[in-house]
C-alpha cells in the first residue's frame, strides 16, 4: 500500500497546480458580457442572445463572461421557437471597456420572422472593478 501510495502522491500533487495554470486569471480590472435580456425590456422584438464563442473560444455555461478588455469577435444565436434549425448565428466585433459590462441582446425585424442582429442593450460599470488610470 505504501508504494501505491508513493506513485499516487507527486501525480495527486499536480493536480491543483494544473487547475490552477487552466484558469484565466484577471487582474484590478476587466470587461464582462452577457446574453441575457436585462434592460430594455419595453424594446419591441428584443431578446436574450446565447453567447456561443468569444475570439473563438467555445460556448460558456454561466453569466456574466468574464473577459481582458479591448476588442474581441462573439458569435450569438438567438432563441428561435418554432424555427427547425435554430436561428442563423450572427458575429459581432466590438471594443469592451475595462470595468464594464454588456449585455448583448438580439432584435428582430419582426415577431415571428428569424432576421435579426446582434445590439448592445445596456452598458453598467462593475461593482469591485477598479480603472487604472495613469499616474503623473
């Protein structure tokens, strides 16, 4: 058991260090996104948009996304009911501020058709962010 024991051990030691090298890591600041339908909900024909890739990175599980600031490609779907396929995905680039969030919703030409495109509906700062500003 001993042996067993001495081979599991360096390899058991690695493990936190793997995990720990796997995830981002950001500093005093950051951006964050989100397909959530969070402000403008009297906007006719807007909805929640599912983030499916940021700078080709796939899908993400929870929001907000946290991301380094500066300009970054997401690719969106839509939620489609009824449509067989789902909805077409739509790119859009854009410049995300530090310390700021978005949420990236889709609107629709119309309420039953599948064209739409991908909008920033709200804009928030978030709360324990800090902006570095330049020291003179």
């Amino acid at each position: 058991m001993n042996r067993l024991l001495a081979r599991t051990l360096p390899l058991a030691s690695l493990v936190p260090l793997l995990a720990a090298t796997a995830c981002a890591t950001y500093g005093p600041q950051w951006s964050e996104i989100s397909g959530q339908h969070y402000y403008n909900v009297t906007v006719l024909n807007r909805r929640p948009t599912g983030i499916q890739t940021v700078d080709g990175t796939s899908a993400y599980a929870a929001y907000p996304i946290k991301v380094e600031p500066g300009m970054h490609e997401i690719v969106l779907s839509a939620p489609a009911p009824g449509w067989k396929g789902g909805s077409t995905l739509q790119t859009m680039s854009m410049s995300l501020e530090p310390c700021m969030r978005y949420y990236l919703n889709a609107q629709f030409d119309n309420p039953t058709g599948p064209d739409w495109r991908p909008v920033v509906d709200y804009v928030e700062p978030i709360a324990g962010c800090r902006t570095i500003t330049a020291s003179k």
